[in-house]
C-alpha cells in the first residue's frame, strides 16, 4: 500500500508541476494579420442585454469610442420594461452620432434566451460583418478594428478574445475575477500553445453573416447552452479557423455571494464536462495547491515534495504575475473552491443561468436543430436616426 501511496503522491506531483509551469510560461498564438492595416469593413455589434447590470452605461459608453469608420451598435432586450431600456436611452442621448438601435422582441425560438435574442437582433443587422459582444464586457477604442482585422483572411471563420475579471468591492467578486485570471485563462493559452483551437469564447466573437449563414444561423444553436463554443465548431467544421485576436478585453464578475459564485462556475464546468468529458477528468492537474497537499500527503518522498514545492511556487508565481502581490493570499481560497466545484460538476445535468434552468447537451448541432420560425409577437425597434 505504501508503494502505491508513493506512487500517486509522485504522479500527481508531476502532473500539477507540469502543468502550473506551463500555465505560468505558455503564450497563446494569436493571430497577426499580414497586412498591418486591413480594409475596415462595416461591422454591426450585437449587444443581447439582460437586467441593469453592473457598469452597463459605462461599458456600452466605451464602445460608442470605437476608431472604426462605419458600425453600429444594436442592443436587445426580450422586454420593453428590462432594466437595460433607459440605460441604452441614456447611452444614445451622449453619442447622437453614433447609430445605436434598442430591439424589443419577446419571440423565443429555443431554450436559449440569449440566442433568441441574437436571432432578433440579428434580423435587423446593416452590415455584413458581425461582432457577438457580451453586455458586460469593456473595451479599448481600437477593440473593433482589431478584433475585425483578421476576417480580411478568407480562411479565418471566428476571431474570439481573452478576457480578464475586474471585480467589484467584494470578497467573493475578488475570488471570481481570479477564476478567469489565473485559471480560465492560462489554460486557453496552455491549450493555445500546444496547437488547439477548440474555443470561441462569448466576450467577443466576430464572423462573416455569411460564414454565420452557411453553418444555419444562431437558429443552430438555440438550445445549446455553449452557444459560443458550437458558433466556432460549426465554421471549424466547414473548414474555416477559429483565431485569437491579440486583443484582450475585461469582464465583469458581479457575483458578492458565494452561492452567486458557486452557481456561474459550476455551469461553466459542467460545460466543460459535456464538451470535453476527458479534459474535464483531467482538471485535477490544474487545481495546484489542494493537489500538491494531496501529493505530499500521499508521500513525502524528495522527488515528490520537490516537485509539489515547484508547482506551489510556479502557482504563486502566476497569480503575481496576473494580478500582483495584494490577492497572493486568495490563492487557496481560489483553488480549494475549484476543487470542490469540480467534485461537484462530477455529477448533474442541469446549470443555472440568469433566469433560466438549462440541460447541458453535448451532441452537435444538426439540421434538426433548426427551428421553424415562430408566430409573430408584439415587438417594437426603435433605431437611431
């Protein structure tokens, strides 16, 4: 028994020091247009709101700055009296320059509340080039015109960005910022590195109508609660790349209760276990501090506490790295939450998002997914002159 003991002491050790050095070193490939300055087609900006969610004035102000010479912005809401309503009005009234257009539609085509907005809004998109932009993101003035830059490339399906956490004044906001910080976001760019492109992220994707068209429209994934990830696996399918812009924008991470927190990041890993059931097995590796405790405790052998001590060390070194030195100490709290997350995503097939309780499917989408187009329902669009 203590041979064995030793020997799973030794290879957790090993694979939790393997992978926080790379995590630490790895660098995502990101995509560099060949042409320092690509044509700036007209882009339309798809904005599905929900609720008045925090700095939502703010982060719609910031993206009226765009450097680009032609878009829109188009925001969506489900009900004439969701909070967002006269957050965009106010928003509209600082930028009359800027076209700014408030969908106001019920319909719902699927279990999906946020794809049934994206396929109305979507409806009354201008341009041929569109950019997905979750409500709560923030972003640079130059976020348009990069993020559309590698499109130039017809081999080039889905353009998507990292993103980091900015946390409001809470502990628990504080831990769910380091989720994506120092756990969501190196394992992209781990995964990045070693040649993988199984990824479109929701903070940002841009895509071709047509590219958008030819894989059926959202209207293919209006019952996946992945709708991002199956966006860029359906344009991987018809032979188009999915790419990670060099831009990187910020995210909101509004949840002050733990429950909030326990609630996002399990549907998040519950995804993951339906998407990718070996990957997800294999998360263990990536929560450090727990797993190295639990290698030592198996064995305390010089090879294993050496290599539990580096993978502890390079842990910390990447939370400084991200974040400094002021949250070093949530370190733990962070990665002894996502152990337990983990254990707990192990199981169900149910997840909790905003006012909805969705199935986590892992099946593709298929023609059969496409809708019949529901009856009309009391709508309103308002468009800026």
């Amino acid at each position: 028994m203590s041979t064995l003991a030793a020997l799973a002491g030794w290879t957790i050790a090993t694979l939790c020091c393997a992978y926080a050095l790379a995590a630490l070193t790895a660098r995502a490939r990101r995509y560099r247009p060949s042409d320092p300055a690509p044509p700036c087609v007209g882009v339309s900006v798809l904005k599905p709101l929900f609720g008045a969610e925090e700095r939502l004035e703010e982060n719609l102000a910031a993206l009226c700055t765009q450097d680009h010479p032609q878009f829109e912005i188009l925001c969506g809401v489900r009900d004439p009296g969701d909070a967002a309503v006269p957050i965009v009005a106010r928003v509209r009234e600082r930028f009359p320059q800027v076209a700014i257009s408030l969908v106001v539609d019920s319909r719902v085509y699927g279990t999906n509340l946020k794809v049934s907005n994206l396929i109305n809004i979507e409806q009354r998109a201008r341009y041929q080039t569109v950019v997905l932009a979750d409500s709560d993101i923030a972003v640079e003035s130059d976020y348009l015109r990069r993020v559309t830059a590698p499109l130039a490339d017809p081999g080039v399906g889905i353009v998507t960005c990292l993103y980091r956490g900015r946390a409001v004044p809470s502990f628990w906001s504080r831990v769910g910022a380091l989720f994506i910080d120092t756990w969501f976001a190196p394992s992209v760019r781990v995964a990045s590195a070693l040649g993988s492109d199984a990824f479109a992220f929701g903070a940002t994707i841009a895509l071709r109508r047509q590219t958008l068209r030819d894989g059926g429209g959202f209207e293919a994934v209006r019952n996946r609660l992945a709708d991002d990830y199956w966006l860029g696996a359906i344009a991987r399918r018809r032979g188009l790349a999915t790419v990670l812009s060099e831009v990187e924008v910020i995210t909101e991470v509004p949840e002050t209760r733990v429950s909030q927190l326990w609630l996002r990041e399990v549907r998040w890993l519950r995804t993951i276990r339906a998407l990718n059931p070996v990957g997800f097995a294999f998360l263990f590796i990536t929560f450090t501090l727990p797993m190295a405790g639990l290698a030592i405790a198996f064995s305390t052998s010089t090879a294993t506490v050496t290599l539990a001590a580096i993978a502890i060390l390079a842990r910390l070194a990447l939370q400084v790295h991200r974040v400094g030195w002021r949250r070093l100490w949530l370190a733990p709290v962070r990665d002894a939450l996502l152990l337990l997350e983990w254990i707990a995503a192990c199981g169900g097939d149910r997840v909790t998002w905003r006012d909805s309780t969705l199935g986590v499917d892992q099946r593709a989408p298929t023609v059969h997914d496409l809708p019949t187009p529901p009856a009309e329902a009391s709508s309103a669009y308002r468009k800026q002159p």
